[in-house]
C-alpha cells in the first residue's frame, strides 16, 4: 500500500489494545485428437496469504475440491524471499527467482540508475507501473501474458495495484489491468474507482457504478492490533454497501465480468487475479491466532473466518464460471498464495494509537518515493544506531539495505544483527549467494522447525542474492514478528507453505510429489500449453498428469 493511500488518524476513544470437476469436454474441437487434454487459456487465482495452516484450519471447501480432483502439489512451498506480495506476484508469471527478477523484497538499490540515480533506495510496494515496468524490462524476461497475448487478451484483476502490475507484467496492446485509484470525491463522499490499463468499458464506469467502493471505514479495526493496518475503506474487505462490494467480491464480479464480455475476436486467453481478503484480515488480526468474537465491537468481515470464507465462494464462482461456459477442459487453472501468513505471538514491533503505525515497524530509513520513516520499533534501535541503515524492511525477518557497504561496516551491522530479539541467524550477500556470519541459534526453535530451517533456510535467503538486494538478512523463528500482528516475508513454514494447485485444462487427479514452488508454476504453464519458452526461466517445467495418460 503506498503512501498516498494512507490514511493517518488519531482517534480518541482509546481502544486498546469445484468444483474442479471435471465437466464434459462439450468444447473440444473435434478435428485435434489430443485437444482434450492441450489446454489453450490460462486462470490464475491468487489468494493473498493462503497458508497451508490456514486452510486446515478454516473451512474451505472449494479450494479443498480443487486440491482433491486437480492435481495438487503436497510438498510444494513457495520457494523464496522475501515471501511478500509485491515479490511474488511477479514470480508466478515470470518464472524468475527474485534474484533475477528486477527486485527481491519490500526494498530496492536501484544499482543501474533504473529509475532515477544510481543507488537510490525505494520501497517496492508503493510502484506502480511507472516504477515497476522499467524494472521488468531492464531485467528483461517475458511474462505469461507476453505468451499469451498471442492467441487472444490477457486480463489482470487486483485491488492491489504492485500485485496487479507484477502479475500482468509490463504489458502489450493485448493486455488489460483492472485495479483501484487511490481516492475520488464525488457525491460528497470519498470513494476508489477502477483504474489500471485498458480498464474495459464494463468495469469502468461514472461515480458510485458498481466497481467504485467506498472510503473512510474504521469497522472494527482502530483498535490494537488491527490498526496497524487497518482496513480505511472497501477495498480489501468487502464492506458494508451492497451494491459496491470490495475485496474479493469487486476481484471476482469482475473476472467473471471479463469472461462474460470477451468473446468472439476479443476473446480471453489469459485471466490473473489476485484475492485480497484473507491477506488484510490475517495483517490485521494475527493470522490463525484472530480472535473472532472476542474482538470489542467485533465485525465479522473484517476478520479471517469470513475472509476465508468469502475468498473460497470466490473460487467456486470462477470454477462454475468456466463450467458453465464449457471453458474448463480448455483452461488450465492454477490456484495458489503469495506467501502465507506468520502468527506473531512473539511481538517485536511498538504500537502508537495511530491507524498505519505498523508502517513504522516494517520500515525504517529515507527511500526516494516516500516519507522518511523515522520511528522505528525499539527492538530495531540498536541496529539505527549504527548510522548506517539506508533502507531496512523487518516482517517475520529481518532486512537491511547498508548506506556504506565496505566490509567493516557491514560486519560492524551484522554483529549488530546478531544480538536483536529472536534473531536465529545473520547472513550477508556474498555476490551471488549468502554466507553466514553468525552461529545458529538452535535454542529458538523447535523440532520440526529446526529441521526446515537445515533444509531451507541457505536455499530460501540466497534466492535474494542480487546487488540491488539487501545487504544483510535475520533470519526469525516461528510466531515472530517484528511488524504487524500477522505478517510474512521469512523463511518459517507458515510462510513458506502455500497451496500450488493445478485444475482444469483436462488435468487428471494425480498429485505431483515434487516439491514445486512457486517460480516453477510459469514454465510449468508453458510446458502444459505447449508453448515453447522464448528465455530461460529459473523454474522447473513439470509435467502435468493429464486424463487418460
Ligand atoms: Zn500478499
């Protein structure tokens, strides 16, 4: 969420604290034997922060049907860091680890001069496609969409616009972008409204139509620890104005939208979305560990069992949706997260009764395209007291962009490092890898994490390794946040394990026990489609099972 979007307030009372399955092939053409089973579009659902943990634990019948008759990946995991939003969406439709991609986390050295002088320190989040296309095109791989515009139009659809232009890519006349302003005023109220690229006609529209929702909500949120990141209007949560749904609701009418419309020579061949709902709520309310009913003045929409509720209907409209259009034997669907969601029981962040504090815990330093945030949390000080912190991003890790990066005073921040809360190790780029410069703090972790963190942890850091990266990365145990309530961006497992699943396109039922992650779901795709990649991708082509084979 970028600056321009926030909405700093005080306030006064204090308030502490499928349908996978599988329909008759009706629209195969008949005059291609294997057309059956050689899908032709591609649907990729994202659902933002979708842990492994939290569809156990919450009801979500949809996507369990999708893991269940598609062919669902058990040992998959997202793969990289930093497991954020802003990262990984461009992942899935690049095949590129983030080391390759352009950028690797919440921060950015702009080595090259990309985008204004060389060495310049930016927060990803707050790109749109201003910022962020030069990026992709400086690193200079295509997108699904630059395959896909090649057969028909290409759609992307998210109320979070760095989630939207990393899934579209850069873009071409064949694609479409459909995501929110930042702020309207019309008929005395302030409201978003549809914006992005080629936005269709049917989706936009005059003030208060169907795809403009409202702002200046509080709902339940403007209180601890929700109001770290609060939810100020409808864009994330679907909000209390029926006609003017938010969220996943607005994402989903409006692919189903899209479908509907883009027929005959303006037909789809691409759609990507992205969920918001389950992502705010888990920010907000700490993950698995939401409270519920017990929250004061408590509002259900607001919180993860709707959320998750609500992002499954969601799933079961876009399934049925291609059902019904006879679309599915032609269209692989790829359901999947971002990054899933860390419950931090062991809190390092500090809380001001000011909606958006968490801003103040996730970054500290003077980037080029925002404020200078200069309040970070007492856990982080020791660390700002070295004068040398140019940018640093703290989620469920810990990631530091250096002012002078001569190996003396990098060493000086990682002994630093080494000595904050929780840390469970420090390690420093070494050109195209990470060294560690610390021991392990094996006393921090338990069983099961102790072994994930043997297997992982070198493997998950190092696909950071790029100089415009960060300089040096803390690694954090489970249930640890230095950020908001729920957060992301680590190595732990509630992060890290996601649901990869793959649905339609004549697929067989088969699971695939490889551990596939995310940056394998593009060549993957592509391989499925039979269409032959154009770059060299860092991802895996697995093989799909596909019925009667
Ligand atoms: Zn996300």
């Amino acid at each position: 969420m970028s600056r321009r979007d926030r909405t700093i307030t005080s306030f006064a009372a204090v308030a502490l604290v499928a349908a996978a399955g599988l329909s008759p092939s009706a629209a195969a053409p008949a005059e291609k034997p294997k057309a059956a089973t050689t899908p032709d579009k591609v649907v990729i659902i994202v659902v933002d922060a979708l842990s492994k943990e939290i569809v156990k634990k919450y009801d979500m019948p949809n996507v369990e049907a999708m893991m269940k008759d598609g062919v669902d990946t058990p040992n998959g995991y997202l793969g990289h860091t930093g497991s954020v939003t802003v990262v990984t969406h461009n992942v899935i439709t690049s095949g590129m680890l983030p080391k390759h991609m352009g950028w690797t986390n919440e921060g950015y050295r702009d080595v090259d001069g990309v985008l204004g002088a060389p060495g310049g320190l930016y927060i990803t989040s707050n790109f749109g496609s201003a910022e962020m296309a030069p990026l992709q095109k400086h690193a200079g791989y295509p997108h699904l969409s630059d395959y896909l515009d090649d057969t028909g139009k290409v759609f992307t659809v998210s109320p979070k616009g760095y989630a939207a232009y990393g899934l579209s890519g850069p873009g071409s006349d064949d694609t479409s972008v459909v995501t929110f302003t930042s702020g309207e005023i019309c008929d005395g109220k302030r409201w978003r409204k549809p914006t992005g690229i080629s936005v269709p006609s049917y989706i936009d529209g005059p003030c208060g139509s169907r795809y403009w929702v409202e702002r200046d909500k509080e709902y339940d949120t403007f209180q601890f620890p929700a109001s770290l990141y609060p939810a100020t209007d409808d864009r994330y949560v679907v909000g209390d104005v029926p006609s003017n749904q938010g969220g996943d609701i607005w994402a989903t009418d409006a692919v189903l939208d899209i479908m509907e419309n883009q027929t005959g020579e303006d037909a789809w061949s691409g759609i990507f979305v992205s969920l918001p709902g389950v992502d705010k709520a888990a920010h907000m309310w700490g993950g698995v560990n939401d409270p519920e009913e017990a929250t004061p003045g408590y509002n259900a929409m607001t919180h993860l069992e709707y959320a998750t509720e609500t992002a499954d209907a969601q799933v079961g409209r876009i399934m049925d949706a291609l059902e019904d259009s006879g679309e599915l034997d032609s269209t692989l669907v790829v359901l999947t997260a971002d990054h899933g969601s860390v419950a931090g029981e062991h809190f390092h962040g500090d809380y001001e009764p000011a909606a958006d504090y968490g801003y103040y815990n996730w970054y500290y330093g003077d980037p080029e395209n925002d404020v200078f945030y200069n309040q970070p949390q007492e856990a982080l000080q020791p660390l700002v007291d070295t004068g040398n912190i140019g940018l640093s991003y703290s989620d469920s890790s810990l990631n530091v962009w250096l002012k002078d990066q001569s190996p003396a005073r990098v060493a000086e921040a990682a002994a630093v490092m080494e000595t904050l809360p929780d840390v469970t190790a420090v390690w420093r780029r070494d050109g195209d890898h990470f060294t560690r410069v610390s021991g392990i703090r094996w006393d921090l972790m338990h069983g099961a994490e102790k072994l994930w963190f043997a297997r992982k942890a070198r493997e998950l850091v190092d696909t950071q390794a790029a100089d415009y990266g960060p300089d040096l990365v803390a690694t954090l145990p489970d249930d640890t946040t230095y950020s908001v309530a729920g957060d992301h961006g680590g190595i732990q497992r509630a992060s890290q394990q996601i649901p990869i699943v793959f649905a339609g396109g004549g697929l067989s039922h088969k699971d695939l026990r490889a551990e596939v992650r995310a940056v394998d779901i593009m060549p993957t795709i592509l391989r499925q489609l039979g269409i032959p990649p154009t770059y060299p991708m860092d991802g895996v082509a697995y093989r799909l099972p596909t019925r009667g084979r």
